[in-house]
C-alpha cells in the first residue's frame, strides 16, 4: 500500500513538532492607535478590578517544576499594547503552572500540556483524571507528583472523553505491568472507536488549519503566541492509548475504582462525541470534564472538524446543575482552575450554561426573520450579565464564529439562501474580475491604504484578498494584507483569532515556510485502528483521473481481517471478506502492516515470507492510483 504520507490522529501531533525558525521580529509591526483605542474601550468594560480568579489559580499551590510550560515573558506587568487585555489576563492565568490541591484528596498539575491531569486519593494508591497528551508530559507531571505526594501505585484511570489532550500520555503513567494486572481504565462509552477515527478522513488539511489555529509558526512573545486560550499550548513527545476495561453508558451510573464511589454524567456530542462528567460523595466534589470553562469553548473548530450541537450542550451544562445540587464543594475541569463554593458553582453553572442556550437561541430567531449567518454574527449581541463574566469571554471560541456555527449546524454554511450566493465563481476567477473592476491593482492598494489610515483592517483584508488571489507576486499587496491581519491579531480577545491572523501575516510576509512534515500516529493507535477505517481512508486518496476506466479487484488478508477491495468508476468500495476471483490477492501479518503505516519499513524491505503478493505487475498499478497530500499547501494565497 502506498503508506508514506499516511496520518492517522497527528492533528495536535503535528503542532509540537513544527515551530518558527526565521527571525520575523524586523517585520512586527506596533499596534496602531485604533488598535489600542479598541482595546482600551474593552479595558474599561470587563470588571478588571475582580481577582477572584487569580487567587482560585494560585490556591493550593504546593510546587513547580521544569515540565511546565509557562511562557517566562508574561507576568502581572501592564498589558503589553500589542494583546488584547482580556486575552492578556487570561495568559496570565494560565501561566500560573504547577502542583495544586483541589481538596483534601484530590490534586491537579496544570500548565504541563493543554489540559490538567487529575489525582484522586483512593484507598490504596491514586486515582489518575485525563493523562495528557504524550507519555513524556504526563511522565513529567507523575514524576512531580510523586515528589511531593509519595510513590503510592496508580489504582486507575479516567479518560473523561476521546481528545487526545486527555488519554494520549496514559503510557506515562502506568506501566506495561499495570495495564497486564488490569488497572481499572474507565471511559464513555464510543469513547475508543472515537479516539482512533475522529479526524482521520480530513486529519491532512485539519493539521495544516491546526498550525494556523495553535500559532505553532509565531515566535513567543508579545507580538506572538501568548496562550492558547484553554491552556498555555501543546506538549511535545509520544501519544498512547489503552483501550479501557469499563465503558460508561448512562447517566446515574455508579462505579468504585479503589474504593471511591464516582456517578457519572453523560454528555455524549457536546464538546467531544464521547464525554461524561461525574461526581464524587466522599470528597463532595465533581469534574465538569471539558464541557464547563473557564472560556467559551468552540461550536465550530478553526482547525475543521463537525459542528457541534450548541443546544445539547447547554442542556448538558443545564443538567449538570441540577445534577451536583445542594451536595458539592468543589467542581474542577479538565482545562484551567477549580471552583469552590455551592453558591459559586451554582452562578457558574447557570451563566455559562445560559451563554450557550443564549448563543442558539438568538442566532435562530434570527435566522428565522431571514437574517444571514455573517448578518446574525453581527448583530447579536450578549447581555452584560453574562458578557462580563470572564467565564464567558471568548478566549479559545467566539461569539461571532460560534453563531456562524450554530446557522452552519441547522442550515449548513456554504450558502445563505441567497439565489446570488448559489452558484459563485471560484476565489482566483471572481479576485482577477474584482481587481478589474476597482481599476487595477495600483489602484486597489492606494484606496486599500487609505482605509487602514482608518482603522478598517477586515476591508482591507477582503479587498487585499482578492488582489493576492488574482496576483499572488504582488508583494505590495500581501504586505498590506498582512499589516491588517497582525492588527486584528492584536484586538483579538480569542487566542486562536490572534494566532490565525498572526500566522496568515507571517506567511504573506515570508511565504509557506515548508517544515518537517507530521509522521503517522503512535504505535498504539496505529495498531489499535480498524482496517476499515484505512480503507475509507485509502478511498479518499484514490485519484479519479488515474483510475478512469480501471476495473480492479483485490482479495486482502491482513492478519484476521478479510476484506475484498474493488475499485470501478474511480471509486474504492470494499466488503467484509475474500472473493476467489479477484484480480489480485495480499497477504501480510498486522505486525508488517503495522510497521508499514509507521515507516518503521516500506515495501521494498519486505521479502515473500513477510507478504504474497500474486501479481505484481497489478499491485504496482494498484499503487499508483493514490494521491499522497501535501501538508504545506497554501492558505493565504492561491
């Protein structure tokens, strides 16, 4: 099979291993005077005066360690003018890392990856929340841990959903050992089959948006990233999976992991297709898993993936409320600090929740007055009683794109209803007309100029866009383009808008910078995926111009599956099963197929007692029919 380009789940991998190596600080520009009148204005909204939330980050705090990944150049000095104040105190919140007690029995480490991992005192070892994304930050985390806390085993583990943040360094925490002794791995049910295949179909242009999104490419600094809105970033290293040995189905369902009860909540196709919460008696305490931040999370991903339902997910929230009444302490997430007090966690509940069923229920009014998804995401506007929460600031989602996302869930995105919009011509087609129209480039750019004198850096961006699109050497226009973006960057109170608009700039700037490109998944995924799911895979790399007219069968026998492939009319169908007068059969172990999708051999290594191959001359046509993707395609430009 033509392997060498396969991924398979390295849409956050891929975000570790790339980073700025040209030196852009000579092409940063400052923050204009409109930017930082936009920013003061917000400034004087927000409650800047509250500390509540700095005093609920440091409490607790027991000790640091290198792991973390604090950014050292941010701190409670004054708001650099170059980042939004908000999206500044929220860096600043993150960056407060370490080892902290939630309660009496329950510690968390923060600031070591994206997300928080989780310890819960048990009868005779701990009890491990969301182990991270990669053995060697959640390595990191338990070696800290035990430092402070003891050398206790390990006596469980809970993945709270299937986002690799939150199981893919479980192989740092427990041993080949502890999984053989059957440490109890509790999940949602689906949550396997969903942390395998989520993204694998579209994962190649999910990864290069994911660059974008997590600003991977920027430097460090105040003109760069400063957070990444649920957390400080992406840990480096090696993801693992084990498949659990408890599955979760219902809610109210109660389970004992080392002697301490857990009832869990379900919230299946919220902010993850397979996620529970749950609650603990003994220490009055609950995990609101990823569906409850500290920030308005994402209906709809810069990076791509499906649209979630915004109206299941404030019910979920809704539900939890009623769910941990009148009995808890302490509720605690998967992302950023805890919060402590039945009154406190009551108003959290409910203002978040509210935001959310706010968030669907206007966009839809809306929409059912006839307004347009860009018309609604302007207009609604969010009542000061939730929009001054810090809670509820769009930190890592937006108001503006979340809207967009709930119209794109209910009616899809792509078009408006407007019969103008049904059938437009592509992006270089309509920019070369466009450019025509306003007199020529020259002129585009002279009039673009004069509106950024003004402040208005989306037209200059829309107009900039369509002179790059119909020119892409027009240097003059790109930089232009470019000087807009870093200022919307600037103004963005979204971690992710500010890393999207900076890094678009930078590669108008400097071009696509190409990088080592992301290698396949782990060897715990690679080896846990379903063969089917290669196939739908291998379907969408099978290129329609190359198999026009070829009528091929493949009878393939890779370890215990059988499957007979067909392809006819350029599409690649398959069926459990082998067919006897198939034009080719193969023959291999998963442990070569294995090794095959890892790179770790290619086929040419392969000898007849490691693979049959009964006809070469048609697996060699079989070969060439596939597309391998190119990671590094453009985005700003054509």
């Amino acid at each position: 099979m033509a392997l060498n380009h396969f991924k398979i789940l390295s849409l956050l991998l891929v975000l570790t291993t790339i980073s700025c190596s040209k030196d852009t600080g000579n092409l940063q520009k400052e923050a204009s005077d409109i930017t930082k009148k936009v920013n003061s204005t917000l400034a004087q909204y927000l409650p800047f005066e509250n500390t509540e939330d700095f005093d609920a980050a440091q409490k607790g705090f027991i000790a640091n360690s290198e792991g973390s990944m604090s950014f050292t150049f941010i701190s409670n000095q004054t708001t650099p003018s170059t980042v939004n104040p908000s999206l500044w105190r929220q860096s600043q919140l993150n960056n407060i890392s370490g080892l902290f007690e939630v309660t009496p029995g329950i510690y968390q480490i923060r600031g070591f990856d994206l997300a928080n991992i989780t310890f819960i005192k048990g009868n005779t070892g701990w009890i491990v929340v969301d182990p991270l994304t990669t053995t060697e930050s959640a390595q990191k985390s338990l070696d800290l841990f035990r430092k402070h806390k003891g050398n206790a085993p390990i006596t469980g583990i809970i993945f709270t959903h299937s986002h690799i943040d939150h199981f893919g360094g479980v192989k740092g925490i427990l041993s080949e050992k502890d999984i053989k002794n059957g440490v109890p791995i509790v999940a949602p049910e689906h949550f396997f089959e969903e942390a395998i295949s989520e993204n694998l179909l579209a994962g190649n242009v999910m990864g290069r948006r994911a660059s974008y999104m997590y600003g991977n490419l920027l430097p460090k600094d105040e003109k760069g990233s400063v957070d990444a809105g649920l957390g400080k970033g992406v840990a480096v290293g090696t993801p693992s999976l084990v498949k659990p040995t408890k599955t979760i189905s219902k809610t109210g369902e109660r389970y004992f992991i080392d002697g301490i009860e857990f009832e869990f909540l379900m919230a299946q196709n919220t902010e993850a297709p397979a996620e529970f919460m749950f609650y603990m008696p003994k220490y009055k305490a609950a995990s609101s898993a990823e569906v409850i931040n500290h920030t308005l999370h994402n209906l709809s991903t810069l990076r791509g993936a499906k649209t979630r339902d915004s109206l299941l997910w404030a019910k979920a929230i809704q539900t939890s409320k009623a769910f941990l009444a009148n009995r808890t302490d302490t509720l605690f997430g998967s992302h950023h600090w805890p919060t402590w007090g039945q009154n406190n966690i009551d108003e959290f509940l409910t203002k978040h929740g509210d935001l959310y069923k706010y968030i669907h229920d206007q966009t839809l009014r809306m929409a059912n007055m006839g307004y347009t998804l860009i018309e609604i995401a302007e207009d609604i506007v969010i009542p000061d009683s939730l929009a001054k929460e810090f809670y509820n600031r769009g930190y890592y989602g937006t108001i503006n794109h979340n809207i967009k996302a709930v119209y794109d869930f209910y009616f899809g995105a792509w078009w408006d209803g407007n019969p103008a919009n049904l059938y437009k011509l592509p992006p270089v087609d309509v920019a070369k007309k466009y450019v025509k129209f306003m007199g020529g480039e020259d002129k585009a750019i002279t009039m673009a100029h004069n509106s950024f004198q003004k402040g208005e850096y989306r037209w200059v961006v829309e107009v900039m866009n369509h002179v790059i699109f119909a020119n892409p050497n027009n240097q003059k226009a790109k930089n232009l383009s470019a000087d807009a973006m870093e200022q919307l960057a600037y103004q963005s109170e979204s971690a992710v808008w500010r890393a999207y608009f900076l890094t678009g700039a930078l590669e108008l700037r400097n071009g696509v910078q190409v990088l080592p490109t992301p290698q396949p998944g782990s060897p715990d995924m690679i080896k846990a995926l379903p063969f089917s799911n290669f196939l739908d895979f291998l379907a969408v790399r099978l290129n329609p111009k190359k198999s026009t007219g070829i009528n091929l069968s493949i009878a393939m026998s890779i370890g215990t599956n059988k499957y007979t492939i067909t392809i006819e009319n350029s599409v690649l169908k398959y069926q459990i099963g082998l067919q006897s007068d198939a034009d080719l059969s193969i023959t291999m172990s998963k442990d070569i197929f294995d090794q095959l999708l890892l790179k770790q051999i290619s086929l040419a290594d392969l000898g007849d007692k490691d693979a049959t191959v009964s006809n070469k001359e048609e697996f060699q046509k079989f070969m060439s029919l596939f597309d391998d993707f190119e990671f590094w395609f453009n985005i700003v430009t054509p």
